[in-house]
C-alpha cells in the first residue's frame, strides 16, 4: 500500500551504501497511517503535479508520498500525483506562481514566502514566538491559522494545511556561534547569512549584526559551496537531507523561529476539480499534514545528532545563552508587532504559554 515512500528510503540508502558511506540515512520513522474511508465516485481521470522543494528523503517528500497513497486508494486509481522534489519545478516563490498561472497544480512552500499573500503569515516568523512544538502545533490548528488559510480567497492559491517545517537553526563555516557577538563578528565581520525572501528574517539577522542575504533555496548549496555565503538557517532535516555538511562545519541550536508548510492547490486547478474530489484532496491534506509533523518530530533530534556524526561542530545554546539572543532581537518585534496585528501576536503569545501550564 506504501510502496513509494519504502522505496524512496531503499533508494536513498543503497545510493550511500554504493558510495562507501555508513551513516544510516533515515531514522526508524513510523510508517504512515492506515488509509481509512471509502472510496469516492467516478468524475474522470485527474493528475496533479505537485512542486517540493526538498529532497526525496524528507519528512515533506514521505508525507507527500501519503498524500498521493490516499488520493490514489480512495479514488481507485482515478487521481495520481506526480511530485517533483529538489525544487527541480523552481523555488517556492516561483512554484506558487505557477500555481497562480495553473501551470502546477499544487506545491508546498514554507510559510514565510507567501506572506506576500497573507501578510499575517509573518507572525510565524517573529523570533522565539512558539518555543515548543506543542505551542507551534496549537497554534497551527487554531482558528487565527485557519483563517490565515482562508485569506489565500482570491489570490489563485488554494491553501488546504499547516505542517511542519520545523525549528530553524543557524550553520555556518566560518565560526562557532554561541552568542550574538559571535553572529556579528569580534572583528567586525557579520556573518553573510541566506535567509528566505522574507522581511523579518531579514531584520532578524540585522538585528544580530549580520548581513542577511536573500536567495532562492535551490542555488544555496552551491553558493556556499563558492563562499558566496558563509551561512544559511534551517531544521536540522533539512540541513541534513540537502547534505549541507558537505559546505558548514558549524551549527548552534538556536531554535529561533518556527516555520511552518502549506500544502496549496492552484485554485484553477481546484475549481475543475468535483465537489467529491475536492472533499477527498482536503481531507488527505490535513491527513498527510498530521503525519509530516509526526515525522518531523522523529527526524529532528536524530538529524542534528547524524550531522555531528559526519562531523559539524554542534553547539547546544542554554537558557542563559538563548535569553542572550532573545533580548538582541527585541527591537524585531517593535517594528513588526503593530505591522502584523498586535492582537494576532499577543494571541500566539497566550498560546504558547497555554502549552507550558498543561
């Protein structure tokens, strides 16, 4: 029944064995759910497309896999979808154009581009605003996200759920980094660091005294690679998955911001969709959304410990050295706070430490 994403992990971990490499790719994830409802009727033949951004090894590539499983048990055949991983259909920003376009059917971009949509979306990316993946779920599944969701009306994107994209991390190659000087530089010397095309991470990193540099996902290795960069911020998985060790020999745990998926349908491509169908890719979405979460809270602590296996320098911040980084970027959430909706934000806040009194 989950033939594809068993043969995904087969693949990837023959490619490493082949090559003379003994780390274990993948942890011991938990397979997905049992597929459960009924089928649907015949409406006709449909094949989405769907643009990934990440590589075949990854909690959203697996999930996306589910995805297809269910739509494919459930219609008998009747819907298929062909995924394309590594951002070989673009970048998210571009790949949610072509949704707009109808030139993709559906893409599953981190939250923090498509603010350009939904402007609200930005209270994700305020720095240690969900301090726990309890608090992160919670809010994800409250009824301020889903009205987020709801506001893509209009915009020719379909937004169906929130995932996980998970903790971002900071790596890098030129220095251990335990505090905000460290980011700065005692010489004088910022850190250039890749951030998303999104404004708040851009004044996150200002504020941090580095210099924060735009640039699309899939030509981050290379740059480097090239030491365009010094440095990039992602999950754990990711940084693992997209082999970013090859490239940084540093990484701190420094958990500042929480980034969300969404997994979207071009709203050309839902509207052709009958009413039945469109039930059925919603209810596998938000199924599929539950199991990436799942499996991203088992690759998280795993892939942080297989990256100092294949030797980046890890450096786990404490309290007093996360309070540090905290009070540095202060000045983030005075400028964005009343920009993104200060009751919006203090309903997160009243989220977050909900999670920590149950």
């Amino acid at each position: 029944m989950h033939h594809l994403w068993k043969r995904t992990l087969l693949m990837t971990g023959a490619t490493l064995l082949s090559s003379g490499i003994a780390y274990a790719q993948t942890p011991d994830l938990s397979d997905p759910p049992e597929i459960e409802g009924g089928t649907v009727g015949d409406h006709g033949s449909v094949t989405l497309r769907m643009g990934l951004g990440l590589a075949e090894s990854s909690p959203q590539y697996i999930s996306s896999q589910y995805f297809a499983d269910i739509l494919d048990q459930r219609s008998e055949g009747r819907i298929s979808v062909n995924i394309f991983p590594n951002s070989q259909l673009g970048d998210d920003v571009q790949m949610m154009e072509m949704l707009q376009t109808g030139t993709l059917d559906m893409t599953y971009p981190s939250s923090s581009p498509a603010t350009g949509y939904v402007e609200e979306l930005a209270v994700f990316d305020l720095p240690f605003l969900l301090p726990t993946r309890e608090a992160a779920i919670k809010a994800m599944r409250s009824d301020a996200a889903q009205e987020m969701l709801d506001a893509f009306d209009g915009t020719g994107l379909k937004a169906l759920a929130f995932s996980e994209n998970g903790f971002r991390q900071l790596s890098n190659s030129a220095r251990e980094v335990a505090s905000p000087e460290d980011v700065a530089g005692l010489d004088v010397r910022g850190l250039s660091i890749r951030t998303m095309e999104n404004p708040v991470h851009l004044a996150i990193w200002e504020a941090l005294g580095a210099n924060p540099t735009p640039m699309a996902f899939g030509e981050l290795f290379s740059a480097m690679e090239q030491g365009v960069v010094d440095g990039q911020e992602n999950p754990w998985s990711t940084i693992l998955t997209s082999n970013f060790y090859e490239v940084q020999d540093y990484g701190s745990e420094t958990r500042h911001v929480y980034t969300p998926f969404i997994k979207m349908i071009s709203q050309r491509t839902w509207d052709r969709l009958d009413p039945e169908y469109q039930e059925l890719v919603q209810e596998a979405a938000l199924q599929a959304a539950d199991y990436e979460i799942q499996l991203s809270s088992e690759y998280d602590d795993w892939a942080r410990d297989q990256l100092e296996e294949r030797g980046m320098q890890i450096t786990r911040l404490n309290d007093e050295q996360i309070a540090a980084f905290q009070e540095a970027v202060q000045p983030v959430y005075e400028e964005w706070a009343p920009r993104i909706g200060e009751d919006l934000v203090t309903e997160f806040q009243e989220i977050a430490e909900s999670t920590m009194t149950e």
